[in-house]
C-alpha cells in the first residue's frame, strides 16, 4: 500500500516528561486517513496532519452508527526501541467487526502497515515514562450523505494516536465493580463480539448508574438469562477458583480481546487450567463467600490487567482477597508488560519493531 506523507508545519507541544498522562488527553501531530467508495475501494492512503475531519450532516455514521474501532499501543523500551504488540491480531478482529456491520475490511497487512507507519513518524510521541505508552485508535465509519437504513457507499478509515497512563485512576490497585441486573451488553445474534461504538453507547447508562454508586465499572451478566458472567466494561475478566481460571468463552457475545488471549497463553505456558465457561454469578459470589474465590482480574488493552477487589451483586456483596492484588494478578502484569515493554524475552514471538 502506498501512503501519501504530508507533514505538519507547526508541531505540538509534547507533554513534559513526568506530567500525568491520563487517557485520551492528548494527541499527535499526525493521523492516518483512507477512504473506500463502491467503485474503488480502499484509496488515498494518506499521513496528514492531525485535525477535524468535514463531515455531511447527513453522513450515515450520524444517524444508523455504521462505526467500529480497534485499540492497541505502542511501547518504548529501555534502548530505546518501538514495539508494537500483537498489531495483526487487532487487524483480524477489525475485518471480523467490519463483516458483521457491512462494512468494508482493511486487509490485514495494510492495516499492519497504516499503523507501523503512522507510529513511525510520531515516534517521539513514544512516551519513557513506565507504566506510559502510545495508544493506538483505528477506526472506521460511514461517510454517504443519505438518510435510509442500507449499507453505506463510502467509508473512512482513520488513525490517530495518544500518548497515555493508566486507564482507571485506581493504576494497578484493585477496582470495585457492579454486576448489572438491569441493562445487558449483548445477545445472541447481536454485535457483541464487535469491537463498534454502539455496543459501547449502549454501555454508558449501566456505567453511570455503577459510578454514581461508587463502582468503577460494571460487570455484564448474559443477555438471556441474566445469569452468566460475560465481560466487564472496557475489559474481559477472569477468575482464579481454587487454583483454577475462569473466564467467559468468546461464543458470540464477549469481544475477543488480544490482551484476553495473550493471558491464556501465558496461564496454560505456566500449566493453569483455564475454563472458558459460562460461571453462573450465583457460583461466583458464593465462591466468593467461601473464598474459594481467590483473585478476580480485568484485562484490556487500555486497561491491561486490572485486579478486581470487591464484587457487588444486587444487595450481596464480597471482597476479593482482602481487597489486595493477588499474587497471581501481580505476576501476570509483570510478564504482560515485561513482554510489551521489552524488559522480558519474548518467547512468545507477539512483539513487532516499528
Ligand atoms: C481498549 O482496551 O483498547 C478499548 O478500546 C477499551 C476502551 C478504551 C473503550
């Protein structure tokens, strides 16, 4: 893929080195940009210089919310070096997102390469800081002017970039987190195992009604029953019972998360049994109460991992070892950002130099 570079004449200020982070609080000087239309597809490949994007007000995007996104980062290690982790398993989950809502895939080595090349020319964005990294946004929407419910004729595909902290201000202590009796994510046949805006709009009254509460996030029970443990907010979960780990299998309604699977391989490389099964939350806070229940974690790509120390469902309530990072949770952040950082031997093969 050729892609066309227009640099920006006058740059950023980057934040001082020490300065929090926080989460989309910043961005580059520079974004990606292509667009596809129905005669011919993907075109114009471009890095251009950060900034709004003009829109028809009657572009489908705003009206039918023909939309879906993907997160990854990129990491500065020690010798000052760029990594990026596991990019190609994003581009799948992209193409299987854009299937689901009729819109058009990126292939996956172009997407690989958009965001090599983007992150290439913003690589003094790279934040040194630890626990710091570039957080990756690529998106796609619809861009037809016209106000009927069909697939769109033409889309853009963009990428933009922030240098970031920690997700939830809480960093690595754990989170208090409210199981959801009311709202549900996703059902069966639905889009829940797309990574697209409207499952996440969806999301922000449940996510609301938790904080106003004292929650950091919600966690979802399945559609249908209400009953089994699916994901929580912006993360998957999972759960260490008696020695064991549990968490929701990714049959159609949890979004297949990389940072998800790159803990099973880790888990399974250290001889964990790990049970992708539909927990009943009844099982979980019983589990919970005899604490057998031993550690309980949310991982991400924002978020990374994220231990979980108290779990409130309707009017029960339980703490998850002594509202304390578990060992266990503590050694998988570890090896993750080992890996991601560079600090640890990759004997996985997931991290690619830009
Ligand atoms: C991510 O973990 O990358 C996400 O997209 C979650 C959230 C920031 C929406």
């Amino acid at each position: 893929m050729e892609i066309r570079i227009e640099r920006a004449t006058t740059l950023k200020e980057k934040p001082k080195a020490g300065e929090a982070l926080g989460f989309g609080k910043y961005y580059t000087d520079h974004m990606f940009v292509m667009d596809w239309d129905r005669g011919q597809g993907w075109h114009d490949a471009r890095i251009v210089p950060f900034g709004p994007i003009p829109m028809d007000p009657a572009s489908m995007v705003l009206h039918y919310a023909q939309e879906t996104f993907e997160g990854l980062k990129a990491y500065r290690t020690k010798d000052d070096r760029i990594l990026l982790f596991r990019p190609e398993m994003n581009a799948r989950r992209f193409a299987n997102s854009n299937r689901r809502l009729c819109m058009p895939e990126v292939a996956e080595e172009d997407f690989v390469e958009a965001v090599t090349q983007l992150v290439a020319c913003e690589k003094d964005w790279v934040p040194a800081e630890e626990g710091t990294s570039l957080y990756i946004r690529p998106f796609m929407f619809a861009t037809e002017a016209a106000v009927g419910v069909h697939p769109a004729s033409s889309y853009k595909f963009v990428i933009i970039l922030s240098p970031v902290g920690a997700y939830y201000p809480e960093g690595v202590n754990p989170v208090k987190i409210y199981v959801e009796d009311e709202y549900v994510r996703a059902t069966p046949g639905g889009t829940g195992f797309t990574k697209c805006g409207g499952n996440y709009a969806a999301s922000i009254a449940a996510q609301v009604k938790a904080e106003e509460m004292g929650f950091t996030q919600v966690l979802w029970l399945d559609g249908v029953h209400r009953k089994y443990v699916e994901e929580v907010g912006t993360m998957n979960v999972m759960f260490m019972i008696d020695n064991e780990i549990y968490t929701a299998p990714c049959d159609g309604t949890v979004l297949p998360g990389v940072t998800r699977d790159s803990i099973i391989h880790i888990l399974k490389s250290w001889g964990y049994k790990v049970n992708e099964m539909h927990l009943a939350i009844d099982d979980l806070m019983k589990a919970g109460h005899d604490k057998t229940l031993q550690e309980a974690f949310g991982t991400g790509t924002a978020a990374v991992i994220s231990p979980i120390g108290e779990l409130r469902y309707k009017e029960d309530e339980v703490t998850i070892n002594d509202f304390k990072t578990g060992e266990l949770t503590q050694k998988l952040y570890d090896t993750l950002t080992g890996i991601q950082w560079g600090d640890i031997e990759d004997t996985f093969g997931w991290t690619r130099e830009v």
